[in-house]
C-alpha cells in the first residue's frame, strides 16, 4: 500500500499511480463464451501530485501495459510491479486502474524472466584431436535419439552428446581434454540451466533434486572442459552446467577432492601415463535398464560408464570403467556407497546399445567377459590398481 508507479499505456500514455488496495477479488466479464471471470490483483488510484491531463489513468488499449515501481526520486525504476489489465466502469465515480501481480501471470503462462541461455559458440567434441581418429559412438537405436538440425549429435563447447528421447538422459556424452591449456575457473554464479535448442519436456530439469540427496553431476567434468583460449574455457564453463550434461548422484562421484576412484580417472591417466601432447578423449553416460529406479516419475540411472582413449608410445590406447550404485534407499536418503570396476569397451557396448569405433575397440585389450556378473568381480578399490 502507498507504493509509487507508473505505466506508459497505449491510450493514456504515460500516468502516475498510488498502490490504493491490495489482494483485491473482482469480477470482469469478458462477454461471449468466456463470460465473468474472477480475477485477483491490486488497485492503483491516480497520484494527487502527477495527476493525468484528462483525467483518466487507464483506458481502454492500455490492457497489457507494465506498472513499474518509482524510487524516492520519483524516476521509474525496471521493477515490475504488475500487467495491468483493467480499469473502472462508465457506473462507478472513482477513477482507478487494475492490475494483475506478475509472479500470477508467469504461474500461469508457464514463463520466467530468468533468462534460458544457449551455447554463444559451439566447438563440439572433435574426432580428430588425438594423433589418430577416434570417432563417437553409433547408436543401435537412432530412433531414440532426440534431433537437433536433423542431426543425433548435439554440440557444446569442447563436448557434443546424443540424448535420449525416452529417458531424458546423455545416451553418451564425447569430450576432449587438452592438458596443455587448462584453466582454472570458479563456478560461482553460474546456474543449471535447460537447453533452448531442445523442448523442456525432453530434458530432466532441477524439479527432480529439490528437497531429497541427489546431486546434479556433470557426466563431462567441469574441470576436464576449461581449456583453450579465456573465451572458449569460460564459455565451456557455462556450457557445462546444462541439464543435458547432468545426472542425478554424478556429481560425487565425479569430484575427485571427494576421494573416489571414479572422481579420479582422469587425473590418474595423466600422472601415471606418457599421454602423447598431454591430450585425451573421454566417453562416458548413464546406463538404461529397464528395471532403473523411478522417482518422480523419473527412472534413475544406477550405473554410470566411462571411457578413457589416449595415445602412448604412438599407440592407441584405451580404458573402459563401469560405475554400479544400489539406490534402494532414495527416499531415507541413505544410498550405499558406489563402486567402480574395469571393464571391456565390448561389455560397455552390451550394455549401452552402441558401438565405438573398431580402432578403439582394438586398442582397449581387457580379458574379463562380457558374461560375469559385476557382483563377481572386485571392484577398484584405488587408482594405483589401473595398469594404462
């Protein structure tokens, strides 16, 4: 109440108001099939000290205009303060305007003033970063894949993924990692967001990691991404933070400060291997079964892969892992510890429905078969166990 604002109309032009009433009900009838409806808003009388010349401060034609805040200066300011849509009747003496608060109308319309953002520049993952080609993966069931320009690819900066139709989820995710150029960028002020390029209701937003122990985590590591020039790591910065690149519970055991094994794949790589020009190329995505958990009616990845391909010695080489987790206790929040195991890029194959390039099928020499069981195997219990 009292609050200064003003509106610059289509009819009235430009009218200074006083915030008279607040949380009002009124009834409009909009004629025809529509007929009265009920409408909640607050009212907005003339102000005594910037009154309108002819009187009126809304008219019709002014409908859709913004009501904006004054500050003490008596200037307009860029706040909202609500969509006007009505004023008083030729029946009623005291003149006065309508106006919806905006928080209802973007309820409504389904919309919000925070800006969805697009990758500025788009490199991709590149096939050809290493000395010899690794291509990405070809999916076995491309009509899953969600398409952008015609293409199953979708390209960000440093990275590029195919998604899911179906889960909603990276089906894989390829990105490159130049370790001679890599930056070290915070991630302050830089949200979650959706993908404009790609319809909402195909990508899994934040509403499934309110209030519960999920995490938002990258499947390309934000660190592994912030190389290059300033401008291609600051926007490969930004452009890993979209949901496409996200899964729920990655995140643990993506940040190796969190001293997991899988958090520190990439690190290891580099520390016990001669990576040729420090340069590697990565694979890695969700799992689908079936029988994945749902919550909020969302099935949940419970196993993660990741494949690491580097050249060593002019040889092509290439390690796969698998990242296995019970999410039996989602709702207690009480989730058993993840484990990670080394694996075949054939079982990866198996279970993921695509294929990898021969050449890199070639260069991972794994014995284990594709038959056994994980509840089998040993899982890795620390990085000094992988022989590159």
């Amino acid at each position: 109440l009292g609050d200064k604002v003003t509106k610059s109309g289509r009819t009235t032009s430009v009218t200074h108001g006083i915030v008279s009433r607040i949380h009002i009900l009124v009834e409009l009838d909009y004629e025809g099939s529509t007929g009265v409806m009920q409408i909640g808003c607050f009212e907005i009388t003339p102000d005594p000290k910037q009154l309108p010349g002819n009187g009126e401060i809304s008219d019709g034609g002014d409908s859709g205009s913004i009501w904006l805040f004054k500050s003490n200066n008596n200037k307009a300011t860029s706040v909202m303060a609500g969509l006007h849509f009505a004023g008083e009747s030729s029946s009623i003496d005291r003149e006065h305007a309508l106006a919806c608060y905006p928080k209802s109308v973007f309820e409504k319309l389904d919309i919000s003033l925070k800006p969805v953002i697009a990758p500025a520049k788009t490199f991709g993952y590149n096939p050809n970063f290493l000395s010899m080609s690794v291509a990405e993966p070809k999916l076995d069931n491309s009509a899953d894949a969600f398409k952008l320009n015609n293409s199953t690819t979708i390209d960000y900066t440093h990275f590029s993924l195919a998604l899911s139709k179906a889960r909603r989820f990276a089906i894989w995710v390829a990105w490159n990692i130049d370790g001679n150029s890599i930056k070290k960028l915070s991630r302050s002020g830089i949200d979650f967001t959706l993908d404009k390029r790609i319809p909402a209701d195909q990508q899994i937003g934040d509403a499934i990691y309110k209030n519960n122990g999920l995490d938002r985590g990258h499947i390309a590591r934000r660190a592994d991404l912030l190389w290059g020039s300033d401008a291609e790591a600051k926007q490969a910065n930004k452009d890993s933070f979209f949901f496409t690149n996200i899964t729920p519970q990655m995140d643990n055991f993506n940040q190796s400060g969190k001293g997991g094994v899988w958090g520190k794949l990439e690190d290891a790589l580099f520390a016990e291997a001669e990576v040729e020009n420090l340069r590697v190329s990565l694979f890695g995505g969700p799992v689908f079964y079936n029988d994945d958990r749902t919550y909020r009616s969302v099935k949940i990845p419970r196993e993660f892969f990741k494949v690491l391909a580097f050249v060593e010695a002019g040889k092509l080489k290439a390690k796969a892992f698998l990242l296995t987790q019970n999410l039996s206790g989602l709702e207690a929040f009480e989730l058993e510890p993840f484990k990670v195991f080394e694996v075949s890029l054939e079982e990866v194959e198996t279970r993921c429905d695509f294929k990898f390039p021969d050449n890199l099928r070639q260069a991972n020499h794994f014995p284990q078969a594709v038959a056994e069981t994980i509840a089998e195997r040993k899982p890795i219990e620390s990085v000094e166990e992988i022989v590159w």
